[in-house]
C-alpha cells in the first residue's frame, strides 16, 4: 500500500479540489469573463484568504467532513455523513446550495437521508440537477479506488442525500471513476468511465463525455445564461481540461476568469488534474495560501490506505 506515485496522486486530488475551490469563490458570482475581467484586471492567480471562522466553501467542506466520515465509520454511512453536513451548515453553511440546503434542513426536521434527497429534488425539479453531488465526491474514489462496484455505489448514495436525481448520482459516479482511472495512471479514462457507466446512466451525461475528446475550448458550456451550475457540463468541462494536457494551475486559472460557476467547475477539475499528476503539480504558493494544506494531505493519504 505504499505505492508513492499512487499516494501523491491521491494528496494532489484533494488539494486539487479545495485549491480550484478556494481559487474560483471570489469570480463565482460575476457570471461572464468580461465582469471579472474588470473586477480583477491583473487575473486571478492567487487564492483569496477565506473569511475569519469559515476556512473552506462548501464544495471543500462537504469533501473534507465526507472524507473523514469515510474513515470514521470505516465505510460509508449515510447517517453519520448527513450529520457532519448538517452540523457544518448551522455553524457556517458558506456557499450552500439551494438543493443542498433543503435536502438538509428535511433531516433535520427529521427525515432519512435518502429521502430528504428525493424531496428535495421534487420541490424544484427544473433546478435540481445542480453540480452539488460532483464538487464533493473525490473522497470516495481515493477510499474505494481498488473496488469499483463499491466506488460507483458509494458515489451515487452520497449524491442522493441531497441531489438524487440521476444525472447528479450517475455525475458524481463518473467523476470518481475518472479520478480512480487517474490515481492508477490511467490518462485516457474516457472509454473506460462510459464502458463503466454504460446505459445506465441518462442520455444527458453520456453524450456529454463523449463530446469531450473531440470538443474545442470555445464550444465548452462554461458561460451558458441561465445553466450555471448544471452538473453534466460541470462533469464535461472538468473531464476536457484533464483530457486536453492543460497544467492544473493553468486549468485552473483558465476556470477561475472563465464565467459561470467558477468555483465547483475549478475545484472538480483541480480534483481531476491532480489526480492526474500529483501534488507536485500544484504551485507552492498555493499550497501556503491553503489553510490546513497538510491535513488535507494527510486525509487523502489516509483514505487511499483504507482501502
């Protein structure tokens, strides 16, 4: 289990996901590149120091507490995961989705998990395919990377706490298939995610990565009025920067100006460029502007042990 390259693969997607996550929060609500080509016209290259008292988004935090969840209980318990949310959104909540929102407040008022998911989603059906399933699920492909079956029912059962619907849950099973293909040195994991997923998973999400190999940066759905925060582009813009050899802090940067939801679109794609290449690939610099950079480390270091 000491396999190096594998271990700084698993450091580098986590740090990946919180460093895209923390880079892209200030852009977030902008919208278009123009707006945050005025708002920071130097770019956006450094990572802004969180608020007093709120170390991490949501996106970060979610990750974080499923990740310690995962080690706590030695498997997955839904339970135990919902509670850690839950506590996290009544002492801080920062970027909280709608969807997410919902879904945990039903549990407090004391409904099961799963079904808090499915109610939620069928409040506002029309809003309810948001990214809030993929921008948190790489603590699961680092603990179940040498089991499949288990990393792709795990990964759909944490999206449904809070997003059950399919393109969320079959989303989140991509991204971690991806990143398992990645962490094992896998670079073009494309064909084995959609043999993987295979008719299962909606039409959406399947025509979107198969899109991506062939895809240019111009046509990506960053920016699109209206679908900030959709999951299956989040999935497709991620995937393509990891597919199309860009850096991570260049990827990453590239997202951060791009428009739409730039925090989650960042942070899933750092996930994935990290898993790609390793910790090595993300800039000193942002590594000290990380706060609990090494615990974080530590956490993915521990997760890819378990399992």
């Amino acid at each position: 289990m000491g396999d190096p390259q594998l271990i700084s693969r698993a450091r580098g997607a986590l740090l990946g996901l919180v460093a895209g996550n923390q880079l892209g929060v200030p852009t977030e609500h902008l919208g278009t590149p123009d707006a945050i080509r005025k708002a920071f016209p130097n770019g956006v290259l450094d990572l802004t120091p969180p608020p007093k008292n709120s170390p991490y988004d949501d996106d970060a935090a979610m990750a974080l507490l499923l990740g310690e969840s995962l080690l706590a209980s030695r498997d997955f318990d839904a339970s135990d995961v919902a509670r850690r949310w839950l506590k996290w959104m009544k002492v801080d909540g920062r970027g909280i989705g709608l969807t997410t929102k919902r879904a945990l407040t039903l549990i407090e008022r004391g409904k099961e998990p799963f079904e808090a998911g499915r109610l939620a989603n069928q409040e506002n059906p029309g809003r309810s395919a948001g990214n809030g399933s993929v921008m948190r699920c790489i603590p699961v492909a680092l603990r179940y990377h040498d089991n499949i079956d288990r990393l792709i029912r795990v990964s759909t059962q944490q999206a449904a706490i809070t997003h059950a619907d399919e393109r969320c849950t079959w989303g989140a099973a991509a991204v971690n298939l991806a990143a398992r293909e990645l962490l094992h040195g896998n670079i073009y994991f494309i064909d084995e995610v959609l043999h993987r997923i295979s008719d299962r998973a909606p039409r959406a999400l399947r025509d979107a990565i198969h899109r991506v190999p062939r895809e240019r940066e111009a046509d990506l759905p960053i920016a699109v009025v209206g679908e900030a925060g959709y999951v299956v582009h989040c999935v497709e813009i991620a995937f393509w920067f990891v597919t199309h050899d860009r850096t991570l802090e260049e990827a990453l940067i590239a997202l951060a100006q791009a428009g739409g939801d730039t925090d989650t679109n960042a942070a899933v794609a750092g996930a994935l460029l990290g898993a790609r290449y390793g910790e090595v690939a993300l800039p000193p610099r942002w590594i000290d502007q990380l706060v609990g950079a090494q615990g974080i480390a530590k956490l993915a270091e521990d997760l890819v042990r378990a399992a």
